[in-house]
C-alpha cells in the first residue's frame, strides 16, 4: 500500500515549500504530486519552479502558470500591459525566466499517481483548472466529475481551502494551499493519502506545518515586488498575513461599484467586507 502526499499553491512561497518538504522527510511516504500555481501571487517563482524541477516530483498545472505565461507572451488585454492594478501580475511575468517558462509551459491539466492508479490530479476539476471545487459544489456536479475519470479518487486544490467529500463510490479531496491558504490558518496545508488494509478504501490526512512567515514577508519588500506590484502586491501580502481572500473580491466589487482600484478604495472595501463571510453573501449585500 503506498503513501502518498499531494501538495498545491505554492504561489511562489519557498519558505512554506521547504517546510512542507521538511515536514515530508520525516514520514515514509511513498510518492509526492504537486497540484499546480507553482507561481503567481507572490514573489518568488523562479525559486520555486527550480525546487520542483529538482524534485522531479510529478506537477500539473494551475491557472496561475497560463497567468505567468501569458503575461510573458503579452497574449493580455491591451491595459493589462499598463493598468497599475496588473503591474504585480507583469513583474511575477518578469521574475520567472525562459527556462522556468518552459518547465511550466510543459506541465500537463492532470496526472494519475504512478504507484496507485486510483489516484487522479487535477488543479480545479475535471473541467477546469479554473472550477474550484468547495462546500458550495453540489452533489450533481460531483457525480458529473466522477462520470468522466475512472478513478475513485480525484485530488484537487486552487480554493486554498481543504475540504473532504464522500460519495457513493468516490471520494473528492482538496489539499488546500502550501503557501497562501485562505482557510483563516496561516500554515502550509497538504494532504496525505493512504489505502486501507483490507478494504483499500482511501484515508486522507490534512497536515498543516509552521514556517518562517517573516522570512517571506521580508522577501515582498527585498525583491522589489512591494514597491513595483503597486496595489494588488499590498492586498497579497495581507492574504499572505490574514490567510484570507482579498484580492478578488475587491476586484470584483471594484467592477460593480464601478470605481479604480486604488489604495483608497481598498480601505472603503476593508470597511464593508468581512472575509469569513461567503462571496456570495457578501456580493448579495452589496449588491441590495
Ligand atoms: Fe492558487
Ligand atoms: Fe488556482
């Protein structure tokens, strides 16, 4: 029976990567998958594509490597090349070179495990790297997931939030997010799986591991991306801080009020917005 860990979102973050690392040498592990968004929303990508390519460890790709890559292509909306609300998203462009873009331009939509073929990787779902897969994903939709693959285990990520769920036959496992989790724990979260004896059904562990934060907070401002990545470098590193969503709802509610995404603005939306609240509730009351 082999032991396998999945861990995602590293979102360049080298400290909660090497302590996850850490944290796998001491367990007798069989197998390591990697889930995608390797890069983007923070910093350090560059490092991180170089630690994974080293590892050889099997790596699919997040929405956040296509990000990376089309930025580098300028394949972006005329403004993006401009607006200062994406100068984050360019430099993260610029930081990573051509060989890392080649390593994550090469990363496939999903993997299976080599030493379990019931294993099945995906960044966000069957669909989509983009579909995350949470609480709020109905039992139906699951059920169309399981139609399309053959194994009864299928591993995802991109919510940053660890979640289990079980049906008949299948069982969906989110890991959760080594290096910017927006489940309100600050830690690098992953997951182990394991079969049964006997039975083989499949046991998950959600491990959680402390890391030296500082160290990464320092690196947003001894890189440059602080200063250069302008508004949207600030709301990461308060994610990064909070373990919480910003960034996308206040861009999001940016485009409903219809208003810049200034710093000014940001200070109206922390005023309204409670990040423990759902999206859609908070979208619901600010939409009344
Ligand atoms: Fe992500
Ligand atoms: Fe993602």
């Amino acid at each position: 029976m082999s032991r396998i860990a999945v861990l995602a979102d590293i979102h360049a973050n080298p400290p909660a990567l090497e302590a996850v690392i850490d944290d796998l040498s001491d367990l007798e592990i069989d197998e390591v998958l990697v889930g995608g968004d390797l890069v983007g929303r923070g910093p350090c990508g560059s490092t991180v594509v170089d630690r994974i390519e080293e590892l050889g460890w099997t790596t699919i790709r997040g929405n956040h490597e296509d990000y990376v890559l089309s930025f580098r292509r300028r394949d972006v909306p005329d403004d993006w090349l401009v607006a200062d609300e994406w100068s984050a998203s360019r430099w993260m462009a610029e930081e990573i070179d051509d060989r890392h873009a080649e390593f994550i331009d090469a990363l496939p939509f999903s993997a299976s495990a080599e030493t379990d073929a019931d294993l099945r990787l995906f960044h966000g779902s069957p669909r989509s790297y983009n579909e995350g897969i949470g609480h709020w994903t109905s039992r139906g939709t699951l059920e169309e997931h399981f139609e399309g693959i053959d194994e009864s285990l299928l591993v995802c990520a991109h919510t940053h939030r660890p979640l289990k769920r079980e049906l008949d036959g299948g069982m969906v496992v989110n890991v959760g997010s080594v290096g910017l989790p927006f489940n309100g724990d600050p830690r690098a979260q992953y997951a182990i799986f394991e079969r049964t004896a006997g039975t083989g059904s499949w046991t998950v562990e959600f491990r959680q591991v402390d890391y030296d934060r500082d160290a990464m907070l320092k690196h947003y401002e001894t890189t440059g991306f602080l200063e250069a990545g302008g508004i949207t470098a600030h709301i990461l590193k308060r994610e990064l801080e909070q373990a919480r969503p910003y960034l996308v709802p206040f861009l999001k509610w940016t485009e409903i009020e219809d208003v810049e995404p200034t710093f000014d603005r940001f200070d109206d939306f922390l005023s309204i917005f409670d990040p423990e609240e759902s999206m859609m509730d908070f979208f619901n009351r600010v939409r009344d």
